[in-house]
C-alpha cells in the first residue's frame, strides 16, 4: 500500500541522506572509487534481484551512486521500498 507524505516523512527521520522526491526515495552515495562504487553496485543489485524489487535509476559515477525507489503498482513509495533502503544503506555501511 502507497504510504503518505506523512508516514514517509516520518520513516525518512532515521534514514540519513534519503530523500523523497518525485514520488521516490532517492539517495546518492560517496565511495573511496571505483573498485568500492562497482562492488556496492553489483550489492545492491543482488539485494534488489533477492527481493524481486528493482530501483527506478541506479547511475553510477567513478565515486558515487545514485538510487531511486518507489513501487510502480502502487505509484508510491511503499513499506517495500522503505525496507530495501535501509538494507542498501547497511550495505554500505558495512563497507561495500
């Protein structure tokens, strides 16, 4: 189910640097280079395929990644895609 403005907003209080944009949840993350943004890359990728759940964009620079989620069927972001988020952020976190 579509969430409101309200309850991502709340959700976006501990997700530090997400943001909600274009009926999204969107982040860029800041690597050491491009060894580190092409294994947080092919990560994110298996966290995505593991949860048959992909982002609208994932581009990709030599030291940065950028990500956007929301859940097309529902033309919203979603419990779904809050969740992804915070794993991909624990991802990085721990290192990739």
């Amino acid at each position: 189910m579509k969430l409101s403005s309200q309850e991502i907003t709340d959700a976006l209080v501990v997700m530090y640097g997400w943001e909600y944009q274009n009926d999204s949840l969107q982040k860029t993350f800041k690597t050491k280079g491009f060894p580190q943004t092409m294994a947080f890359v092919t990560a994110v990728g298996a966290v995505c395929q593991s949860h048959d759940h992909h982002p609208d964009f994932c581009t990709f620079k030599y030291s940065e990644v950028a990500i956007s989620f929301s859940t097309h069927s529902e033309n919203g972001v979603t419990e779904k895609d809050i969740k992804i988020a915070k794993e991909i952020d624990e991802l990085f976190s721990n290192g990739l």
